[in-house]
C-alpha cells in the first residue's frame, strides 16, 4: 500500500499549520505543526484499513469517482481524506487530493442523506 499527497496537498499541510496557529487553536507553532505532521501519518499510516466511503458529487471538482475515510482527532475534529485508489503491478496506490474536517465539510457529506 502507498500512499501519496498530491503537490497541493504537500503545500496545504503549510498553510494549515499557519491557519491552526494564527486561529488560536494552537498557543505554539510548534504544536500547530506537530498537530499536522501526525494527521498526514495518521493517513498515510491507516488510509488503507479505514472504511472507505463514495465523496458526494461535490467533490468531483478534485476528481471523479473519490472516496474518503475519516480520521478523528480529538472529541470535536474529524478530518477526512478524500482520494482515488490505482492499482499498478499488482501494488495499490492512494492519491490524497484533498482534506477537510468536520467543521468545513459536513454539511457537504451529509446534504445527500
């Protein structure tokens, strides 16, 4: 299993440990970028044996036919992963086009239900 974040999704992992910090949600940067290192492993580590999902049409703006996982964090943060799955040589491949947390994309993923 490998698991690969998309070029934007290498450079939103920047941005969001500025917004995390600059938002108050962190009192140091540090823990803003310790925070985000260990989502980004968490998903790398577990992508694979979490219970994948069909994304809602919305999010074929990143891709048709996306699945997503989810990765709670504490009591009040889930995180998705949003991606598509290749296989090649037998080997499968996870490309993580985008992700989001409960707070942004609820009402994306439950407007269906």
């Amino acid at each position: 299993m490998n698991v690969i974040f998309t070029p934007k999704m290498r450079e939103y992992s920047k941005r969001l440990i500025r917004i995390l910090f600059e938002e108050g949600y962190f009192g140091l940067e540090e823990n803003a970028h310790k925070y985000v290192d260990e989502l980004y492993f968490d998903i790398e580590t577990n992508l694979s044996s979490k219970r994948h999902k069909p994304a809602p049409a919305h999010y074929d703006k990143y891709g048709k036919g996306m699945k997503y996982a989810s990765f709670k964090k504490n009591r009040r943060t889930t995180w998705y992963a949003f991606f598509k799955t290749y296989s090649e040589n037998g080997e499968i491949f996870y490309l993580v086009r985008y992700i989001g947390n409960n707070h942004t994309e609820a009402h994306h993923l439950y407007e269906e239900f």
